[in-house]
C-alpha cells in the first residue's frame, strides 16, 4: 500500500515538472520565433518575461464559459480527459526510466499508449459542433496512425538487434549511428505525431481556425495545450533514448528540443498527399527493408 502511494506521487511529481518545463519550453518557442522572424517576443511580464506562460495560464484559468448556453459534448470531455490520462502514462514510463525500473517492454507499452493518442484527438475533434474541428482531428488521427506504423517497425529493428524492448538496458548501444537513415525518417515521424509544423495538419490554422480545438477554452483548451507540450518533450527524450547513449544523450536530447523550435520557424507546410505518398511509399517502405535485413 505504501509503495503505491509512493509510486504514484512519483510519478505525479514528475509530472508536475515536465509542466514546469513546459512552460518554460513555450516561453522559449516564442522567444525563439520572435528574435527568428526579427521582432521582439514576450518580454514585460517578469524579469525580460520569464513569468509570460504563468500569466497566460492564469488568464486561461479564470476564463468562464456557460455550458447550458453552449454545451460542449460529452464525447469532447472524453478525449480532452483522455488525452491528460495518457500524458500521466508518458510520465510514468519517463520515471519508470530514471527510476531504473528493470521492465523489458517499456518500448511496447510506449507504443500502445501512443496509438491510443489519435482517439483522444479523434473526440475532441468529432464531438465539436464545428466540422473545421472534425476534419482536423481526421487528418491528425490518419498522420498517428502513419507515424505508428513507422514507430512499430523501428521498435522490433531496436529489439532484434538489442535483444530487449527496454530503455533501460542500452548501455553504449547507438542505433543512430548503425541505421542513420532511419533516424532521419524518426524526425520527420516525429513531427507527425507531435502535430508540428511542416505537418501540422490537426492544427493548420491558415485553412482550420486552430483546428481540432476551435470551441475549447479556459480548463480544457488549457489541457489540450500543455499535454501537446508534454507529449512533445517526451518524443524528444524517448527519441533520444532509443537511438543514442552515454554522455551524446544529453546532447541529442537538447538538439531534438531546439529541433522542435526550428522547424517551426523556418519550414513551410508540405501538402498534405504529398505527406502521405511519402510516409507510406517511401518511410515504411525503408524501414520494411531495413526490417529484413536484420532478421
């Protein structure tokens, strides 16, 4: 009893700060962009605006919307409600690896809970009376189910090789530098599934108005918000773990996070066929290849 009040404090704490992070993460994608496009970024709230993502929290917090006059669908709270329990899950495995938790199938549970991330947007997006929301949340559902299809492939390459579906276990194991090819289609995958630009289709807000989360404000667009930026983190931190080891850890894990600011800032939206006939003809179609070869 007293190790699972503990183990789930834990994994609450750490949760916790990887929000704290991420507030921080998004005051530096803003000051990032800013200084980027040559424009001044936030800068008034606190010391040169450290404390700018706490002040929107609070303006986000305080925000009233009658449910009787506008009344969001029970479908919609169950993807926002989902989408934050899966976050919680991310967090779990995120301290079950710093904990040094000797768990052989921590890839495999990542990739049931990534797969289970395109439903919670699918509610949010279906259970709006919007169908700019419903279509974005289509396209961002179609995407997770590309970048699983990839992620899939990678995780059995990782564990034929290393013998184990654990993180934990690496030592100075570097899949990146054996298979660089399919580190490349990684990053790409990656902003697939984080909904970041060049395909960020969920969230096109030149044709979709913010996309899937159009009539979500106060708590739950809060919600939808940082867990976007959670999830982000951790994609950095689990793509660094897979595919590298030792001290280059460290500096992959910053490189994949400013990697994140600088697609943002500099590359154009790919057409979205384009996305596709690339990801299933030519991503899964290299990594089925790769796949042979080391069995």
């Amino acid at each position: 009893m007293l190790f699972s009040i503990w183990f789930i404090t834990c994994v609450l704490v750490s949760f916790i700060l990887i929000m704290v992070f991420v507030a921080f993460f998004i005051l530096s994608e803003r000051k990032v962009l800013s200084y980027i496009q040559i424009r001044k970024g936030p800068n008034k709230v606190g010391l040169a605006g450290l404390f700018q993502s706490f002040a929107d929290l609070i303006k986000l917090i305080v925000k009233i919307k009658v449910n009787n006059f506008q009344y969001r669908s029970f479908l919609a709270l169950i993807g926002t409600y989902l989408i934050v329990l899966l976050s919680l899950f991310y967090c779990l495995i995120y301290f079950n690896y710093f904990n040094s938790g000797e768990d052989n199938l921590n890839l495999l549970w990542f990739l049931i809970i990534t797969s289970l991330t395109g439903y919670s947007l699918l509610g949010v997006g279906w259970g709006s009376y919007n169908k700019y929301s419903l279509y974005g949340s289509l396209r961002s559902s179609f995407g997770s189910v590309t970048f699983e299809a990839c992620l899939m492939c990678i995780i059995i390459i990782y564990g034929l090789v290393q013998g184990s579906y654990s993180l934990t276990n690496s030592g100075g194991f570097s899949l990146g530098f054996l298979c660089p090819v399919i580190y490349f289609i990684w990053l790409i995958s990656m902003l697939c599934e984080t909904n970041r630009t060049p395909f960020d289709y969920a969230e096109s807000e030149s044709d979709l108005v913010s996309g899937f989360n159009t009539e979500y404000c106060n708590v739950y667009f809060t919600c939808l918000f940082a867990c976007e930026y959670l999830i982000i983190y951790i994609m950095a931190w689990f793509s660094a773990s897979v595919f590298f080891s030792g001290y280059l850890w460290w500096v992959i894990l910053y490189f994949h996070i400013f990697y994140f600011l600088w697609t943002r800032a500099t590359l154009p939206r790919v057409r979205y066929d384009y996305f596709v006939n690339f990801m299933w003809k030519v991503s899964v179609c290299v990594l089925t290849i790769y796949l042979i070869m080391v069995v």
